[in-house]
C-alpha cells in the first residue's frame, strides 16, 4: 500500500474532526479548513490508489517475464 493512502486517509479524519468541531462551536474558519482537509486527504489517497495500481501492474508484467 502506498504511503499517500494511509496519509491521506489520517488527513481526511483530520478534517472530518476539525469540521464537526468548527460546526459545534461555530467556527466557519475552523469548518472551512476541516471541508479542505477532507479534500486534500481523499486527493491524496486517490494518487496513492493510482500508484498502487501502476505498480501492481508494473509487478505483473514482471511475474510475466
């Protein structure tokens, strides 16, 4: 598993919780970083699933040879 996944997924929980915090308290900076937060972590994570696959393909390839 790529590193950007596990990153990704720990920023996305990061601004699950910075939001519903900002939310409570009604912070709308504080909700609005945690909203970029979640963004940036499921990007993140997308790049990383795309290594995974590019390298899972990459693998094959060498199993073929």
């Amino acid at each position: 598993m790529d590193e950007n996944r596990v990153k990704g997924a720990v920023k996305t929980k990061i601004g699950e919780v910075k939001e519903a915090v900002g939310k409570a308290l009604g912070d709308q900076k504080l909700k609005r970083e945690g909203q970029a937060d979640k963004v940036g972590g499921k990007v993140q994570n997308a790049v990383g699933g795309i290594k995974d696959a590019l390298r899972g393909e990459r693998d094959e390839r060498d199993e073929r040879r």
